[in-house]
C-alpha cells in the first residue's frame, strides 16, 4: 500500500458515500414521507401556522438541492440530526446499536468462515463421497431458503418447542441494564449468531469447495504428486494456501450480505441491532436515522472490500512483489 | 555397465469415460496397446505431433491420470510391476518427471522450497543452482518472477534433486535457446551415461535426433515405428514405416514435404492401421484387424504389413544371384 493507493482508495470512499447519500436522500424524499406528520404525529392539536413555522424552521419548504446540501454540510461536521424514533441524536443511536450488531455479525461471520472454509476443504478432498454429497444438499438448500425462515424455523423449534433459547431480545426481560452478565449476553446471541452463520456459511463452503476441486485437477498438483508427496502433503503444502487465498478475500467482501442477513435476522428476534433500529425507522418515517443508517452501512460493506482489497496485497506474492518489479 | 530394463510398457491401453449427450457414458480410448522399453543408460525418444497423447503416456507411467481414465496392460520398472501403490515409494525418489512448463510450480511457494520437495536437501539444491547458474536468490523467488530459461533450469534441479532411475521428461526444450537445449539434452546424455533410463517425450524431431538412442515415432495415440536413432538420421529406405518416412522428409532440413491431412481423432478411429487414411501405400489388407499390429522388421519394430526388411531382401537378393551365377 502506497501514498498513491491510499490516496485512490479515500476517493473512491468518498466518491461512494456521496453517491449512498444522495440516492438515498432521493429516494427518501420521493417516498409518502412527511417529516412533520412523523414528528408531531397524524392527530396533534398544532396549529397550521405552527405547523408551517416547524416547516420553515427545519427547511422543508426549500429546494431539493439545497435539502441535500444543507443536510450533507451538517453531516459533514458529523451532525446526522435527531433520530425521531429514539429521541436522540443519529450518530449515537448508530453507535449504540452497532455494538449489538457488531457482536452478532463478527461471531458468525468468524463461525461461518471457519466452519465454511473447513468443510468446504473435507467436501473437496472427499469429492462426490457421501458426506460431500449430503453437504453439498444442505448447502444448496441453506442458499435458497430466506433468512427470516430459517430464524423462524430456529426461533420455533428451540425457543418455542424445546424452550432451551430465549425467544428474543439481548437480555431477559426485567432486569436493569446495569444488572445483566454476560452470560446472558451470550446466550441471548447463540439463536441469532446461529441463524446468521448458517445463512452465510453455504456460500463459503461451495465456493471453498469449488476453488479446491479447480486446485486439485491444476498442474502444480500433478506435479507435486508426480514428487512423491502424499495427501497430507499436498493439503499442507500447497492445498490450503492455494484455497485460503481467494476464500479469504472472499469472506471479506462478503459484507453486504452479512449486512443484509443481519438486518432480517435481528427482526426475527427483536435484537435490538441496526437492524432493528431500519425497521423502526422506515415504519416511523425518521428521515434523519433512515439517511444515516444508509450512509453507515455504505461505510461497512466498504471497508469490508477495502480491507480484502490489501489483505490481497499483502498476500498474494504475485501482487506483492509483482509491484517491485 | 550391464544393461538393465528400466521400464516396460506392455500392451498399455488408456480410456476415459465421459458423458456424451445426456446422459450416455463413452468411453474414448485415447492409448492403444502401446508397448516400449527404456533400458539403463538410454535415451529413448516418443516423438509426435502434438495432440496424439504423448503427455497422457507420461503421466499413466507415472499413474497420475485422472479417476475417469482407465487403464489396462502392464507397466514395469526394473523388472516389477508399477501400480499406484509401487509408484508412491517411488515418484520423487527413483522416478523423477520434468514437466513441460512453470504452471507446474505452485504459484505461492517460493522456489527453492520447491525444487527441494519433500525428499531433498536445501544444500543438494543450492549445489544444483550454482551448477545451472542460477543465481541464489533464485530459491527467494516465487514462479512468476522466472523467466523462461529459468524456469526451466529451476525445473531440471528439481528433477535431479535425487538419483532418480528413470527421468520422464515432457516437452524439456521449448522456449529455450539453442545453447540452453544443447546444455539440457547434455543433462540428459549425462543422467543416462550414469545409468538411469530417460523417457524424452517431445514433438521436435531435431532434438531427438541429437540425443536419444533410439526413437518412438507415435501417432493418433499410439507408436507407428520404434528404431535406433540411426534409421532416422538414414531416413528413407532405413525407415520402417510411411508415417516416419513422411515425418522426416516433412523437415526442413530434409525435402520440407509436408503430408497431407491431419491425425484421426481419438474418437473416431479407423479400423485396421491408423495411418491407412494419409498413407500411398493403404490398400485392402490395411484395414484388416491385424494391420494394427506391432511387428519385428530390421533391428525395429512397425505396425505396418508393407514394410519390408531392406537387408534380408538384399541379402535375399545376393543370394539368388549368387545361385545364379552358379
């Protein structure tokens, strides 16, 4: 990574959070949305002349550019404005619930790339045996099914039926904020990590699985069988980190998904993430939390391609010492 | 040195099965009933065009053909049978392959490492560049870093890591200069004079001429003609088989006649001799099963019934007319 590199990355992030932010706003503005109704409510007892003074007050009756610009300025000096949902500025709200969603999606993002890349490697060393086969349907079937159904079926069977698992929520109900342990952090996050691993592990598996079948029919393979190494040999000189290679840029820039996982997951059991906070901020018309949550989440699944972007540099050979050259 | 047989290739057949239109299995005989022998100390060449199978001979010695491909005949190596098993003790130790290009390096691992193997030593390797005047900061480099030359060089050491018996070397020479393949086929005279066997596989004619002892003319998947290197450097008359005539005197150093037509495919073969369709001399009796024969003829063996014993008609000959002159 040098000067020059760091220098097109930051545009291109730039670039890319102004381009989220005003498709954004577009849309927002364009939708049956009216800010002041989602802020005084539909039967407030506020005058007409009070009303179009809030009106006035907050800019609603200027140009659309202007809006976006007046908006973007404020944002700029990191004032997102006030969540009307939550009563309390955005970039705190994203703040809090970000720690949530934090946890849950870098527990099964870390469990589905370990769980995924490992299976995957077993299912292509064991090519078209039993267990790659079973696998392989399980994945499929992983792939197809909607997130929010496999956090039903979960929520269903071992929250419901066999009422191992809280049904929802990140701590019990009733206790203080101050009063809950981790213990129950943790086991109020195992149905929702759990749901979000098996939404995202299918992908790493197939595409561990594939890139190893593609290794093993490659040249070098054949060559160094031709060497007299053995199985384990081929898997711990070469295999591995021929596979992990790709897989890991891979699960980086994989982030969106996460993203969008996340935010049906956390739904389905009332955690009270990001996710959560979109939902209730799209049902509430909060402008301000809708256009900051946007903007946030374009930062994340950036900075999930950037890091995959350097990671590569740094080690793939190839492209490390290609550029000494 | 008492000569002893390194390998034997007896009857080799190799097939692969594949889907053809739904869900139809073939199977696409790719090596027929090819048989050959490298003896210690020889330099023995399978020289054809390309696309007739020569590298899947290479690696069905060395039993890394893929699942679908099926064998049958029977490989030897110094008198036992070569099996999968057998070949595990074996590759890397007492059987070494050079492999035709730098694909079959691994791209993430630095070359010293390698060309070292599992069964190598990092001194015997340094020792080895310095000989093929590879710098040593050689083995810090990875695949993509060498050039041509280089990479070739790097994959000489690598098969010479060990005291291998048998050297397999596939396509060693392109993309070499004229000096560096002088230098390689040096290597190999030098492997063979210590008594290992080598199995050269290669389309260029010119290098086998220079090198090997005696030469494989193979085609659509199987050898038309085996004989001393002699007979080719003769050509004509001392050829056994019209493919071989026409591929010596298709050079340009020759008569640069190119033979029209191009070689069957694997799965479309005709009946009888393989050549039979390019070849003035087809008639009839070519198409019969036994055509396909290998047969003895002068010092080598053809799969031709036209071809005739120059020396024994002479000799034939000498004598009729020494009755004659009775």
């Amino acid at each position: 990574m040098n000067g020059k590199k760091i220098f097109t990355e930051l545009l291109r992030m730039v670039c890319l959070l102004a381009a989220v932010s005003l498709v954004a706003f577009l849309l927002i503005t364009n939708a049956p949305i009216d800010p002041l109704v989602s802020y005084v409510g539909t039967n407030s007892t506020l005058s007409p002349e009070a009303k179009e003074e809030i009106a006035e007050y907050w800019g609603l009756k200027e140009s659309l550019p202007k809006r976006f610009l007046t908006w973007a300025g404020h944002a700029l000096q990191g004032d997102l404005g006030t969540s009307i949902t939550y009563k309390k500025p955005v970039a705190q709200v994203i703040g809090e619930r970000f720690s949530y969603s934090f946890v849950l999606m870098l527990a099964a993002w870390i469990l589905s790339s370990f769980l995924g890349f490992f299976l995957g490697i077993v299912c292509g060393l064991y090519q078209e045996g039993i267990f790659d086969r079973c696998i392989k349907v399980f994945c499929l079937i992983l792939k197809s099914a909607p997130t929010f159904w496999i956090g039903l079926l979960l929520l269903s069977l071992f929250a419901v039926k066999l009422g191992w698992f809280p049904i929802g929520m990140a701590a019990p109900i009733g206790k203080l904020s101050s009063e809950v342990a981790l213990g129950d952090r943790i086991y109020h996050l195992i149905l929702p990590v759990l749901t979000l691993t098996l939404v995202s592990i299918s992908e790493t598996t197939l595409y561990t699985r594939q890139k190893l079948v593609e290794i093993l029919s490659s040249d070098f393979i054949l060559y160094a069988r031709a060497r007299g190494e053995n199985r384990r040999q081929l898997v711990f000189r070469h295999i591995l980190k021929n596979v992990a290679l790709p897989a890991i840029t891979v699960q980086f820039s994989s982030f969106s998904e996460l993203f969008g996982g996340m935010a049906l997951a956390e739904n389905v059991f009332a955690y009270p993430g990001i996710g959560t906070a979109i939902t209730a901020a799209a049902l509430n018309g909060d402008v301000p939390l809708l256009l900051g949550i946007a903007v946030f989440s374009g930062l994340f699944v950036f900075s999930g391609n950037l890091i995959a972007n350097i990671l590569y540099g740094v080690l793939d050979p190839r492209i490390r010492e290609g550029e000494a050259l | 040195m008492k000569k002893e047989n390194i390998l034997k290739v007896e009857d080799l057949t190799v097939s692969f099965s594949r889907y053809q239109k739904g869900f139809h299995k073939t199977s696409l005989e790719v090596i027929h009933s090819l048989s050959l022998e490298v003896n210690s100390g020889e330099i023995v060449a399978v020289v054809g065009s390309s696309g007739s199978g020569k590298s899947l001979l290479a690696h069905a010695v060395l039993q890394l053909l893929p699942q679908n491909a099926k064998t049958k005949g029977e490989i030897l190596y110094r008198g036992n049978s070569l099996g999968e098993k057998q070949s595990r003790k074996l590759l890397g130790r007492e059987i070494s392959f050079i492999p035709q290009s730098v694909d079959y390096l691994d791209p993430l691992m630095r070359v010293g490492a390698q060309v070292q193997g599992v069964y190598g030593t990092k001194e015997r390797q340094q020792m080895l560049f310095q000989q093929f005047g590879l710098a040593q900061d050689t083995q810090q480099k990875y695949p993509f870093q060498l050039s041509g030359g280089m990479a070739r060089r790097v994959l000489i050491s690598a098969a010479l890591m060990e005291n291998a018996k048998l050297m397999i070397a596939d396509e060693p020479t392109p993309g070499l200069s004229v000096d560096l393949a002088m230098d390689t086929l040096k290597y190999f005279r030098n492997v063979a004079d210590q008594g290992a066997g080598v199995l050269l596989i290669t389309h260029d004619i010119d290098l086998a001429l220079q090198v090997a002892d005696r030469i494989a003319v193979f085609y659509a998947g199987t050898i038309l003609e085996l004989a001393p290197t002699e007979d080719f450097v003769k050509g004509g008359q001392a050829l056994r088989h019209p493919y071989s005539r026409a591929f010596m005197s298709a050079l340009p150093q020759n008569e640069f006649q190119p033979l029209a037509g191009s070689q069957p495919y694997a799965g479309n073969l005709p009946k009888g001799c393989l050549f039979a369709q390019r070849c003035s001399l087809c008639d009839e009796q070519c198409k019969s099963e036994d055509a396909a024969l290998m047969r003895q003829v002068a010092g080598g063996k053809v799969r031709c019934i036209h071809a005739i014993d120059q020396d024994r008609n002479r000799e034939i000959g000498n004598r009729h007319q020494a009755m004659a002159g009775i």
